[in-house]
C-alpha cells in the first residue's frame, strides 16, 4: 500500500511542471511518474502546452506598456471618464427613446393578416411537403370528410378544389394553427411527386385577385374570397404555379354564395 506522504495530487503535478514544487517533493513527484505512466503523459503534454504559450506570447512578458495604458495617465482621466460616462447615459436614454417611438411606428404598420397568412402558408409548405410516411392527417380519398371537419373548424364553408385537370390529386388535409385561429391546408401532388398546398383560413382583409410572391426555395399565389384567405404554395415555377392557382381560385369563386362575396380589391 503506498503511504499517504507518497500519494502525489494534481495540484502538485501543476506545481511541477511550473516549477514551483517545494524542493523537498520533486524527488517524490518523479518516482510517482515513473511508475504512473498515466499522470506522466499528462505532464509531458501540460510541458509541451506552456511551451507553446511561452513560444507564442511569451514576448509579451518583456514589452513596455503603451502610453495609453500608464497609470498616471489613466488617474488624470478618471474624471473626465465620469463625465463621458453621465454624457453616454444621456445619449442611451435619447436613443432608447428615439427607438422605442420606431418599435411604436413598426406596431403601427403591422402586417395584414394576407400577409401573415403568405409567410405561415410558405413556412407550412416547407414543412409538410418532405413527410413521407406522414403528410397529412386525413388521406384524400376521404374528401367529404375532409373539408366537413375543416370548414366546421375554421368556421367557414371550405372546397379542396379538384386538380385532376392540371395533374395534380389531392393526397389530404391537416388542420394547423393560423395567424387568426384554425387554418386548412391541403396538399395536392404530381405526377413526378412534385408537391402543392393550399393553405385557407378566415380574415378580415378585403377580397383580392391573384397576386404573386416568392420565398425561399418556393412560392406562393394568394387570395381573399368571403372572408376566407387563400395560399396556393409550391415550386417556383410561376407559370405552372399560376395555372394551378387560377385553378383553384375559379373553382372556389364558383361556389362562393354571390351574398358572401365582398366588393374591393
């Protein structure tokens, strides 16, 4: 059993390679080394790191301290940090005030609810279009369902237009979380797999034709008809995503009651 006097620590290892081991010890240390392999390649290489600090900075040590940092120098200026100091309050306080009058501005000049409803559409896509096993959470087949559940949801009579004519069948719908409440998406797909979404919710924004955006790796036609926001997402192909799109905007316009259509745009 190795006595307790024999047992060297870890902080005498340090104190070893710094070189401030009381004499008394070292012959100590070394024994300890040559039998622990283990705590003597942790030396070696705490050695081999001090010498490639002392190699890299250790010029610094010898360099005489620039004008700006001499002691005098710095206590002649301490007042006038104070002052600077106060004057740098002052400016913060005018800043924060200046910014907080153009958060103020920003609220005021909030996005519309289409345009919301454009980026949570596009956000969607992205996120839904690369599921394989799980797309959507009532298949397509089962379309009466399908747009009962979501128009009962989103509090709107909804259609998932038919696509057929423009190579597109429905794979299904999921019902997510919108700007204004519970929105319907559908997604529809090709005949390559090439994937579109329909993206509808409820909004107090005036009705509106087709117009055109595009985001990161995709876009969008959008739309509003009684009430109810339309995204129409997919490749940024925008001749093909147009087709598609007026598509589904006549195919919902037809069956929009002529007494819920609104006058604007």
């Amino acid at each position: 059993m190795i006595e307790r006097e024999q047992i060297v620590s870890k902080d005498e290892l340090n104190a070893f390679v710094d070189g401030e081991l009381p004499a008394e010890r070292v012959a100590a240390v070394e024994a300890w080394l040559a039998t622990h392999p283990d705590d003597a390649m942790k030396v070696a290489a705490w050695r081999q790191q001090a010498e490639l600090i002392r190699a890299r900075y250790g010029g610094v040590i010898s360099e005489k301290p620039p004008q700006r940092l001499n002691v005098e120098r710095l206590m002649r200026r301490r007042y006038g940090a104070v002052i600077g100091a106060v004057a740098a309050t002052i400016a913060a306080f005018i800043v924060g005030g200046v910014a907080g009058w153009t958060a103020h501005g920003a609220v005021a000049a909030s996005p519309s609810d289409l345009a919301l409803f454009t980026t949570d559409a596009l956000d969607a896509y992205r996120l839904y279009t690369v599921e394989v096993r799980h797309p959507v959470e009532v298949p397509g087949d089962q379309r009466p369902h399908l747009q009962e559940w979501l128009s009962k949801r989103v509090g709107s009579p909804l259609r998932a237009p038919d696509l057929d004519k423009v190579g597109l069948k429905l794979v299904g719908g999921r019902l997510l979380p919108g700007p204004t409440g519970a929105t319907a998406f559908f997604m529809y797909e090709g005949p390559s797999g090439e994937r579109y979404t329909l993206y509808c919710g409820r909004t107090k924004d005036q009705q509106t034709a087709l117009r055109y955006t595009q985001g990161a790796r995709a876009a969008a036609y959008y739309w509003v008809d009684a009430n109810v926001a339309y995204v129409l997402s997919g490749p940024a192909e925008q001749d093909r995503l147009h087709a598609i799109a007026q598509s589904a905007y006549d195919q919902i316009d037809q069956h929009t009651p002529p007494q819920n259509r609104q006058i604007g745009g």
